[in-house]
C-alpha cells in the first residue's frame, strides 16, 4: 500500500514539474528572458566581460524554478555563443552553457532559503531591509561569478594544452572585472528585477 502511495505520489509530482515548465506562461516567460539577453549580450559585445545575462538567468532561476533558470542560460549560449564575431568553439560552448546554469541553480538555491526580499515591491520594506538583500544577492553573484570564470577560462586552457594554473594567471584581470561588474549588477539589480519580473507572472491574477 505504501509503495502504491509513493508511485501514485511521484507521478503526481512528475505531472506537476511538467505541467510548470512548460505551461505557456512560463515558456513565454523564458523566451522573453532569453531575448533579453541576447540584446543586451550583443549591445555590450564591446565590452568584455560586462553583461547583464548572468544576472537575467539568475533572476529566472529564482521566480521560474531552476529548469526554467538553467534553459534560459543554455537557450542564450547557443545563440550568443555559436552566432559571435570573436568566433565558435564547441568545446567552449558546452562549457559556457554549462557554466551559465550555475547562475540558474544559485538564483533556485536563493529563492528556496529565501534569500531575498519577503514582499512583492520595495515600498513594503524599511531600507535596510533592501539592501541587506541587495548585498547579499550581490555576494551570491560575486561567488557564483568566481566560479563561473574559474570552471570556463580552466576549460579554454586545457583545450589548447596549457596547464590549468595559467587560467588563473590568464584569466585573472578579465575574471576580477566579470566578477566586481556582476557584484553590481546584483547589488542594484537584482531585487528590482525581481519586482519587474514577478508583476509579468502575477499580471491578470494568475499565479505561474
């Protein structure tokens, strides 16, 4: 009886995460999360290293679910990564689309300890309330950076058969600016994203 309980429950569950992920509203939602990367991917392709998508997959990790987070990053690396003037390399590509899921698991990762803001928009909280939330998304992004960098320039090396100590030694000044401009960007982004974001998934009632 028990095992038939737990089939029927698992199932049950199984119907649900199907159900969630690709429901319309959250495949709409992923598309438009996606797009918004890849135009402001290619509107700072100039600058290195310098590009809101990390935080965009974070934040659709934290209100979308983790699958939901991770495809928006996979979905952006594909099109960024196989369509970029500074070339294509499969290695690297599946390195980058694995390395952007981080931010979807970490943006998961937050939303179930409840690391951000317990209220739907910044006027229902004292400021210190915000940014003690800001600070700690913008540390969450830091880390998450630090080991996205490490993970990809180690990878980048290894190909060409370098050893992975000149990664770090390479790829330090581009990894210390990846990881400083995502510190920001989480600082003062990430909670008002979030605020955006949630009034999109909430809009005519409905709950995603």
């Amino acid at each position: 009886m028990l095992d038939g309980l737990s089939n029927h429950n698992g199932k049950t569950m199984k119907k649900v995460l199907y159900g969630r992920l690709f429901s319309t509203k959250v495949l709409s939602l992923v598309i438009l999360m996606t797009s918004i990367n890849l135009v402001s991917n290619y509107a700072l392709i100039g600058i290195p290293n310098v590009k809101f998508m990390d935080l965009v997959v974070f934040v659709s990790g934290y209100l979308m679910g983790v699958a939901p987070g991770v495809l928006v990053g996979v979905l952006t690396w594909l099109v960024y990564g196989t369509l970029n003037p500074r070339g294509f390399n499969l290695v690297i590509l599946a390195a980058t689309c694995l390395g952007e899921s981080l931010y979807g698991v970490a943006g998961w990762l937050s939303a179930k300890f409840r690391l951000g803001l317990g209220f739907s928009s910044f006027g229902e909280a004292g400021g210190g309330s915000v940014w003690w939330a800001n600070l700690k998304f913008g540390v969450v992004g830091f880390f998450s950076t630090f080991i996205y960098d490490l993970f990809t320039n180690i990878v980048s090396v290894t190909i060409v058969g370098l050893p992975p100590l000149m990664a770090i030694i390479q790829g330090a000044p581009f990894a210390i600016i990846h990881e400083v401009s995502n510190f920001f960007f989480f600082f003062f982004g990430c909670s008002a994203l979030i605020t955006a974001v949630k009034k999109v998934m909430y809009e005519g009632g409905e709950k995603l």
